[in-house]
C-alpha cells in the first residue's frame, strides 16, 4: 500500500495512537517513517494494524519490569500490568488480522465452459 496522511491517521487510529493536540508524532509510540513502513508491507489496513499491535506487545513485554503501582502518603496509583497489556495487543493483533483476512477484496473467475457434445 502506498502511504498517504489519511491512510497513518486511520492506522493511528486504529492502534490507538492519535497524535494529541498541539502534539506531534513523537509523542506517540510510532514515527511516520514507521507507520508508512508497515503500510508498504501490508496488503489492506487491518494487516498493518495487526502488525502494529504486535509490535505494540514487543514494546509492552520491554516495559514489564517498570513501575506497576506507587502511594505518596494516603494516596496510591495502580497502573496496569505490562503482561496484561502485552496481552491486550496480542487479542487486538489477533483481531485485525482476521480482519485484513476477511476484506481482501473481490476476485476475478475465468471458467471455460465444457465443449457439449
């Protein structure tokens, strides 16, 4: 696929990585040069979103030993764990992929009819 502004801002979408406002691409886990990569590589949107989930997954099993919960004073915050968003990705990868499966567009039958005697 060749990669277009609507085509990264649909995938972003998808992977759940808007650019928030007054943000820029950095702020997100993925580049442009990234998005576009896994565009040129797949066959529909969902294949690249499927991909990028995967890749999301990668990025959450790397976070897993990071900070899971902290208290200061009577307040404490809990944040999900890395293994249960590494699992999230992995369903959502899962999902998408189906997805580019079941929409990989129309296909065109040449049949020859048999010679009748």
């Amino acid at each position: 696929m060749t990669a277009t502004d609507e085509l990264r801002n649909e995938l972003r979408a998808l992977l759940d990585e808007v650019i928030p406002a007054e943000g820029t691409e950095s702020d997100t886990r993925f580049s442009d040069a990234e998005l576009n990569m896994m565009l040129k590589n797949a066959r529909n949107i969902y294949a690249a979103a499927s991909e990028g989930w995967i890749r999301k997954a990668a990025m959450f099993q790397k976070e897993a030993g990071k900070m899971q919960s902290y208290s200061i004073g009577q307040e404490s915050y809990t944040f999900a764990k890395a293994t249960e968003m590494m699992e999230y990705a992995l369903k959502m990868a899962e999902t998408y992929s189906r997805m580019a499966a079941s929409s990989m567009g129309s296909m065109i039958l040449c049949i020859t009819p048999p010679e009748v005697l």
